[in-house]
C-alpha cells in the first residue's frame, strides 16, 4: 500500500493475527466502522489478555466464534 488511497473500510471480512495478540486486539473495534469484521484465531489474545473478548461483550460488542460464550 502505497498511501495514495484508503481502502475501503465496508470491505474488511477478516483480519489475521499472525500469532500477535496485539493484532486481535487493536483491529477488533474496526467492526464499530466496518459492521462485522472475523479475526483469525481470536485465542491468541489469551496471552496479555485473557477476558478481552468478555470485556468487548460487557461494552455492548456481539462476540461469536471460537471464545468462550
């Protein structure tokens, strides 16, 4: 990506994590823009933050998936 232009927000469907919870957990709220967004191997936040996806869903954030439910 060169800058020139912004991808388009309505057209993210997934965002891999590569092993880093710090991926997970900062591009998660982008569904507040995007309307839904799957993050690949959601787990992998378990190793700073455990209960990040609970705490999401206490904020009023629809978690699904692989999480505890």
């Amino acid at each position: 990506w060169d800058g020139s232009s912004v991808p388009d927000i309505q057209s993210v469907q997934s965002i891999s994590t590569y092993s880093d919870h710090r991926m997970a957990m900062s591009f998660a709220p982008l569904c507040l823009k995007s309307g839904s967004i799957i993050i690949v191997d959601p787990m992998v936040v378990t190793k700073s933050y455990p209960c990040y996806w609970d705490d999401l869903r206490d904020l009023g954030f629809k978690i699904r998936g692989n999480h505890s439910d």
